[in-house]
C-alpha cells in the first residue's frame, strides 16, 4: 500500500482504536469528566505519534495493527495538549480548530479530566501490549518507556523548563534541551514502544531512538517556525503564541530559513540511520518529510 494510503488507513484505525478506549475505560468517571475526555480525544489530529509507533513495529517486523497500544500515546499526547492550553500555562482558546477543553468544559473539569488520562492511558497500554502477546515483563517495559517519556524527565519536565524560560533569551543548547524533553519525548517514546511492540533488537532500537529523538525535535522546530508563518485557520489553533508568551524560538534565534534548515538536517539525519540498519520503510521517511513540511 503506498506510503499515503497506509497513512489515511491507519489514521481511521487509530481513531476507531480511540473509540474503543472511551467505551471500555471512561465508564467510571463523572459523566461531565468522561465527556471532555471525549472531546478532548476524537476530535481532528494528526495521530502522528500513533502512526509512528505502527510504523516502527512493521519495520521491525512486529504487529501491523497495534492500533490500541497506539491509541494509548494519542491519550497522553491529549493528555498534554488539555493542561498545555489551561490559562495557568499557555492559555489559549483553541485547539484542532474548536475551542480548547477549559473553554468548552470549564477549568476544574478539564485539570479532572488531564489527571485522569494518564493513568488511564498506562492501564490501556499495559492491556493492549498484553493482548499483543507480550509478556507481563515486556508489557511492564512499554508502560515504562511511555510514562517515562510523559513525566518530570520527559514532557512534564520540559513543560516546566518552558514555563520558566518566558521572557529568557535561551542559547541553541538551552533550547534544543527544552524541546528534546517537552515534544521530542514523546514522540521518542512513540516509536521506541512500536520496536519494543516488536521485541526488536537492540541494535535496531538504538537506530528507532536515534531517529525518534531527531524528528522529534524537528517537530518543535517546525512548530516554532508554522507558529509565525501560518494563520489561525491553518494550524487549528492561535497563530503567534509564541510571541506574545515572549518563548525563545528557532525562527527567532536562527532565522526563519536558518531554522527550516535545522530540521531538515534532523531529518535527513533520522533517515540516514535507519536507512543504515536497512530499517527506513516509505511510510517512515515520508513520515519524517512531513514533519518539517506540514502547515499544521
């Protein structure tokens, strides 16, 4: 299946895989909480992390459709974006074209419902590892890899370090250290779980973790720069964010085209390892290219 189709084909899974989460793990929470779950979690995305992961076991020939233990990444990534929008952080209006869960549900019901998701999401991967066949052990390290990559030495981390560099010049070290940690964690982790989904070697998660780190700090890159370059109606959410919190950005310290080139460099560099350890599938370099020509 070309690489697009396969993209369009997961992306309907995934959402159906999402589905399925609401339906199983939200039966015993308040309603209004389960309700901006849901909204948080089926609205429009990407589902790129999802898609990386089920890109990373097929190329290490593990389960095509590990939709579910996918689906457990979507729940972390909403997770972030539902407290990242609160007005104690970022606060913003909208999110994937629709105003944001706080705006929708009001502040305590969206803090209730961000709690809540993590371990939901934990408790759904450990599930769906296991229905994979993994063992408890291995399925114990696929939580582990994705509530590390969510919390104080991960995103949660990395969000804290963001907060504190508002209106603080940052160096390109500095920077790329809060990006690694804030959006490149996750995205890291995606893929790391679809080669553990796989029982890949250790050769070959080396490779998937190199090109996970990569693309995922060229995914902030190209964030930084859609963030002066696109409008609101294209990204889905408020252009010129970044601005007005006074952020240290890529654009901002190299250039619009200076930090365009950044995560292209990332890019061919993410490809060129897996291309090494005979690992790049289609899907996985168009995947990356997307990264950095996206318009949202």
């Amino acid at each position: 299946m070309p690489a697009v189709s396969q993209f369009a084909a997961d992306r309907v899974a995934v959402q159906r895989a999402l589905d399925t989460f609401c339906a199983r793990w939200l039966n015993h929470l308040s309603p209004r909480t389960a309700e901006a779950i849901r909204y948080a979690l089926l609205g429009e995305g990407k589902r790129l992390r999802a898609i990386l992961l089920l890109e990373a076991s097929r190329a290490c020939g593990g389960p095509a459709d590990a939709f579910e233990l996918a689906a457990a990444v979507e729940v972390v990534h909403a997770y972030s974006l539902v407290h990242d929008d609160l007005p104690c952080m970022d606060d913003d209006d909208v999110r994937r074209g629709r105003p944001t869960v706080h705006r929708a549900y009001g502040v305590e019901v969206a803090t209730a419902a961000g709690l809540a998701m993590v371990p939901l999401a934990a408790q759904s991967a450990y599930h769906a590892a296991r229905a994979l066949g993994l063992s408890a052990p291995e399925s114990g390290e696929v939580v582990r890899t994705l509530m590390q990559a969510s919390g104080g030495g991960g995103m949660i981390g990395g969000q804290l370090l963001d907060l504190e560099a508002e209106g603080v010049h940052l160096t390109l070290d500095a920077m790329e250290r809060v990006h690694r940690l804030k959006t490149g964690a996750l995205i890291a982790a995606s893929v790391m779980v679809g080669a553990q989904a796989a029982r890949a070697s250790e050769v070959r998660r080396r490779a998937l973790a190199h090109y996970g780190a990569a693309i995922g700090l060229a995914f902030q890159i190209a964030d930084d720069v859609l963030d002066v370059t696109a409008t609101t109606d294209e990204l889905g959410k408020t252009a010129g964010r970044d601005l007005a919190l006074a952020k240290s950005t890529y654009p901002a310290l190299l250039g619009v085209e200076g930090a365009i080139e950044r995560a292209t460099a990332l890019v061919e560099q993410a490809c060129g390892v897996l291309a090494a350890e005979g690992l790049l599938t289609p899907t996985l370099e168009q995947l990356a290219r997307y990264i950095v020509e996206r318009r949202n």
